[in-house]
C-alpha cells in the first residue's frame, strides 16, 4: 500500500491508455508506477455460531446458581459482549443437569 508523500492519504491505481498512474484521492497528485500493481482484497464473512456436543464444557467454568427450570445448583457460565462496548458483558449460563440455558445482563 503506498501513501500520498504530499498529504499522506492512500494511493489508488488509475488507468490511463498504456500506463497506470497511482493518484490521491484527497489531493490529487499522481505518478506514473513502474511496477505492476496489484490490488487484492479479502472478504472475511460473519462467524456462524456452532453448538456442538462434545467435551468442551468440561473445560467450561461452573458456578452455583439455581436453574429456572429444574432448580439444579450448578451450571456452567460464559460472559460476551452482546450490547454497546460502554455496557456491562451478558453473563450465559447453561444447567450442568438439564442443559437449560439463560443469561442475565450485568
């Protein structure tokens, strides 16, 4: 990536007949690039949320705390950040028995 020596803004190639000029958006200067110029970009898609039934709770923290549905004491808990960054986490839980799960919000 290459930047405007005069304003510091990023070049973008332009085509022009034969040659390819690299120009400033913001202010407008331009040179001629000697080199092939080759612009590339990577489109990351949304994560899918997977659940799956493997071991990976027993690595999970647990907590005691009741469960709403069947009253069990203990269920395993993860915290995320669902709202604005100035928000306290969501707490998650799922029951240890009967694999309920609920969250609060901090």
């Amino acid at each position: 990536m290459l930047f405007c020596p005069q304003c510091g803004s990023i070049m973008q190639p332009k085509e022009e007949g034969k040659k390819t000029l690299l120009t400033c958006s913001s202010c407008g200067y331009s040179r001629v690039e000697k080199e092939d110029i080759l612009m590339k970009e990577t489109v990351r898609g949304k994560k899918k949320l997977e659940v799956t039934e493997d071991k990976s709770r027993q690595a999970m923290p647990k907590m005691q705390t009741e469960c709403p549905k069947c009253a069990a004491k203990e269920a395993y808990y993860w915290t995320q950040q669902t709202r604005a960054s100035d928000e306290p986490e969501t707490q998650f839980f799922e029951c240890v028995k009967c694999k309920n799960r609920w969250r609060t919000y901090g």
